[in-house]
C-alpha cells in the first residue's frame, strides 16, 4: 500500500482529527523499519483520543524525521520524498 493510501484509509476510519502525510522514505523491508522505530519511539509512545497507543508519539517532525532516516538506512529503496 502507498503512504497516501494509507493516510486515506486512516482519515476515513472515523479519527478524531485527520493525518497530513508529510514524508515517505521507500525501503526494501517496510514491516522491519517500522517495528525498528517503534521499537525507538517506545519510551514517546502516547494515548490517542481513541483508547489506543499502537501509532501515536510524541515527537517532533524533525526528530521523526531523523528516526525515520537512521533507522531506515540499511533498507532504503529510494530518495526520501516529501508531500
């Protein structure tokens, strides 16, 4: 699935307010450099309005955007592509 996707599919599922993509950095191992950073972000993770703490941190952009580039480098696939 494409990020724009699955922001799509994020805001139609009823969020409290909506998600703007903001960065995409393709990688070969999607699943791998996802569990990677939240596995980073564990101590930032945070409650949404919705009950649930799977997807949410509190973080900045520019530090997300880091995270995102250092724990993705050995996967990359791409140039990182901004929205």
């Amino acid at each position: 699935i494409t990020p724009s996707k699955r922001v799509k599919q994020i805001n139609g599922a009823g969020t409290v307010s909506e998600w703007d993509l903001k960065y995409a950095l393709p990688v070969i191992d999607d699943y791998k450099v996802e569990n990677l950073i939240h596995s980073k972000l564990e101590s930032l993770r945070r409650s949404s309005h919705q009950g649930s703490s799977r997807e949410f941190f509190e973080i900045s952009l520019e530090n997300a955007l880091e995270i995102l580039i250092l724990m993705g480098e050995d996967f990359y696939n791409g140039e990182l592509i901004k929205y």
